[in-house]
C-alpha cells in the first residue's frame, strides 16, 4: 500500500502510480502530489486540505466522500471522474490549465468553484449550483448546463458552451462576445 497510516501532513508525493488500490479515509493536510497517477484508484471518505496536485492523472478515479478545501489542481487529466458523489461541506477547490472530460457535477453544490484556463469536454453540470463560479478562459465544448444556479457564475473569455439561459439561472452572470451568442443556439434563430 501507498499510504501507509491515516493522516499525512506537509508531504511531497511525486511520480505515484496508485492503480485501482483502495485508500480509504485518509487525510492530506497541505501535502503536494506532482506527476501522480490515480488511474482507476478509489479514494473513499479521504480528506485533503491545502493540497496542491500538478500534473496528476485522475483517469477514472473514484472519489466517493471525499472532500476538498482549499484544494489546487494544476495541468491535471480529469477522466470519467464522478463528482457528484464527492462531499461538499466546505468545498473550496480551484482547478488550473487542467483537462476535464466526461465528468458528472450532477446535483451537488459547488458554488465558487474556480475552473480556470481549463478544457472542460463533455461534461454534466446537472441541477448543479454553480453560484459565483469562474470558467474564466475555460472551454465547454459539448458540456452540458441544465438546471443549474450559474447566477454571478463568470464565463469571461470562455468558450464552445451552449446552453438554454431559460432552462439555467443565470442572473447576474457575465459573459463574453462573441461567445455570448451560444446562449442563442438553442432559440433556433439566425444571426447575421
């Protein structure tokens, strides 16, 4: 096993290949994970705190319970990663230049999230709440916001999302031209 003990503070992991192990309520207080691979691992019920994972593989990673305050992801793979079965008392992450494709946000609150400079594919944002949200720079091609809390959320400079604004609340919401105009695709409407 990886992580031998339970609790593990101010520690640098680097280069890790977890594999499908289990780790399982573990706690990470401002520990660094660089070029890790989590592929396929689970981690249930762990706890990270002030962590900081750059250039981490998350391919299928279950993260059942888990819970992220003041959590940094830079220049991650996010793969398949079902985040809607993460804890989110007191969620505070903020993901960087990382790609995140086919990831499930359904039905959780994770307002404030920070997703920037990021590749975000194919993803659910389901009767998400995503208030005060920043997807500054972020592209959203084929990610999918229905029902969901955007109020205040920012969108300046991101692209390739398109979503029905009367099927969202969006109030207050900033966003950017020319990429505003997606927000009209769903109108079936020409603009010229």
């Amino acid at each position: 096993m990886v992580f031998e003990g339970a609790n593990f503070e101010k520690e640098v992991f680097s280069n890790l290949a977890l594999g499908p192990e289990l780790a399982a309520n573990k706690e990470f207080l401002a520990c660094e994970f660089k070029g890790c691979n989590f592929s396929a691992a689970f981690f249930s019920g762990t706890i990270f705190i002030n962590c900081h994972f750059i250039n981490c593989n998350f391919s299928n990673t279950k993260l059942t319970n888990c819970s992220f305050q003041g959590v940094i992801f830079e220049n991650c793979k996010i793969l398949g990663v079902l985040f809607s079965e993460i804890n989110t008392l007191l969620l505070d992450w903020c993901f960087s230049k990382c790609k995140i494709s086919l990831c499930n946000f359904n039905n959780i609150d994770i307002r404030g999230s920070k997703f920037l400079t990021c590749e975000i594919r194919e993803c659910d944002f389901i009767n998400t709440t995503l208030k005060g949200a920043d997807f500054f720079g972020s592209d959203l091609l084929a990610s999918r916001f229905q029902d969901s809390n955007l109020e205040r959320a920012n969108f300046l400079g991101a692209r390739s999302y398109c979503f029905d604004p009367t099927k969202n609340k969006i109030k207050g919401a900033k966003f950017s031209l020319p990429d505003v105009l997606g927000l009209l695709e769903t109108f079936e409407i020409k603009i010229e």
